[in-house]
C-alpha cells in the first residue's frame, strides 16, 4: 500500500498557488506537516509495510518518491488512485 499525502511546512513557503485549492491551503495554514490537518483520517493510518509519499504539488510523481515506492520489490501491475483530485494525479506519469 502506498500513502500519498498533500503537506506543506509552517507559511507554505513554495506553494505554487495556481489553483483556488492551494490558495485555500495557504490562507488556513492548513495542511501543515505535524499538525492535525495533515494527518491521515481515523482508519487510513499506514499499516507496517506501507509506504508512505509526502508531496507538495498537484502531481503526486512530481518531485516525491512515489516511482521508487511503485517499483520497491512489487510484482503488482495494478495501481488504483483514490482520493480529491484523482483526475489530476497522474497528468505528467504515464507507466
């Protein structure tokens, strides 16, 4: 299983605020590595084996580890997105 989280650091320093969605992000101060808002819902906690990929862009390939955890000893050849936004998730990966 693999965790892709949206996180930013403390005044989102970085964040292209190209959508209305990041603009959102930064004036709540939401989203925050360590705080509350960034944390996975109750019952979506990785499990022992999981691997988990934090990201700060739309494009969840972009900058992240996210190919290294696809490809880490897995024979599967199936990959099921889930999630906001899922339409954006893979525009510039195609495997």
């Amino acid at each position: 299983m693999i965790h892709v989280w949206y996180i930013v650091e403390e005044g989102a320093p970085g964040l292209k605020l190209n959508a209305p969605l990041f603009e959102g992000v930064k004036d709540a101060n939401a989203l925050v590595r360590g705080t509350w808002g960034a944390a996975p819902a109750d019952g979506l906690e990785p499990q022992d084996g999981d691997f988990v990929v934090e990201k700060m862009r739309m494009n969840a390939w972009q900058d992240t580890r996210l190919e290294i955890a696809r490809c880490a000893g897995s024979a599967s050849t199936t990959l099921i997105v889930t999630g906001a936004w899922t339409n954006m998730s893979d525009r510039a990966h195609r495997p």
